[in-house]
C-alpha cells in the first residue's frame, strides 16, 4: 500500500511539474507574440506619420481647451 501511495504522489508531482513548464512556455509565446505585434504596430506607425499625425490632433484639443 506504501508503494502504490508513493507511485501515486509521483504521477501526480511529474504531472505538476509538466504543467508548470508547459504555463511558461505558453507565457513565452504570448510575449513574443505582443512583441511581433508591438513590432509591426511601430513599422506601421512610423511609415505613415500616424504618431505625428495623432500628436497634432491632440495638441490642437488641449489648445482648445485651455483657450
């Protein structure tokens, strides 16, 4: 009975163990993939003057406002 208690606590460790490591790679997916997506979302940005574009609308609004 010993034995079959331990081998249980042994599956279930080993399957612990797996899971956790698998968590950290679905982490490490997620962030390279918000990078790739950070990436383009600049390339984009910046080959289109939307930054420029989009900082010029704001500062006419708070130009508005303080008029």
């Amino acid at each position: 009975m010993f034995r079959s208690v331990l081998a249980t606590l042994y599956r279930w460790k080993s399957r612990v163990v797996d899971e956790i490591g698998q968590t950290t790679a679905e982490y490490a997916l997620v962030i390279v993939g918000a990078a790739a997506l950070g990436a383009l979302l600049l390339t984009w940005a910046t080959k289109t003057d939307a930054i420029g574009d989009l900082f010029k609308i704001v500062l006419d609004q708070v130009k508005k406002l303080a008029k």
